[in-house]
C-alpha cells in the first residue's frame, strides 16, 4: 500500500505546475486541479494534527474528572461541566466496561 506521502511525490514528479512552460493549453486544466488537490491536502494534515492535539487535550481533562469523581473531590466548577455536558455527576465509563 502507498502512503499518502508517497502518493503526493509521484504525482509531483510526473505533474508540473500550472505556470511551468511544458504544460500545453490540453494539460493546463489537469496540472491545475493537482495544485487544488495538493492545497486541500495540505490543509487536511494541518487539521488532522489540529483535531488530534484537541483530542489529546480532551482525553487528560476527561480523566482528570474521572479521578475527582472516583475520590470525591468534584468542584462546584466540574459539577457545572458535567451538567453542562449531561452527565451524571456519578458517571465513570470504565466501570461500565
């Protein structure tokens, strides 16, 4: 299987960009959907880091809540998160598991 890395330097190499001389009137619509193509992904690594990085962030403030819930040290504050995000104040997924 082809990684998407290795996907995008193929198609590189094969497909010039727009404003290169070589690419004739025929090829021009081709050689500039591959620049859109390479923009979107681009822009789809940089959102993918972005939304893992949130995820790790929400994964250690979720924990942080479980472990106040499991010594009883809730505050007013998390009380108000919980509520907020309709969970009961007793709630602890891994003893569901």
């Amino acid at each position: 299987m082809i990684t998407l890395k290795e996907a995008v330097n193929t198609l590189d190499g094969v497909i010039p960009p727009p404003q290169n001389k070589m690419v004739d009137h025929e090829h021009f619509p081709i050689a500039a959907a591959w620049l859109e193509c390479k923009k979107a992904l681009a822009d789809y690594e940089g959102m993918k880091d972005r939304h893992d990085t949130l995820m790790r962030r929400w994964e250690g403030m979720v924990e942080t809540i479980r472990q106040k819930i499991d010594t009883g040290t809730l505050t007013i504050e998390d009380r108000h998160l919980l509520d907020a995000l309709n969970l009961p104040h007793e709630y602890d997924r891994r003893a569901k598991q």
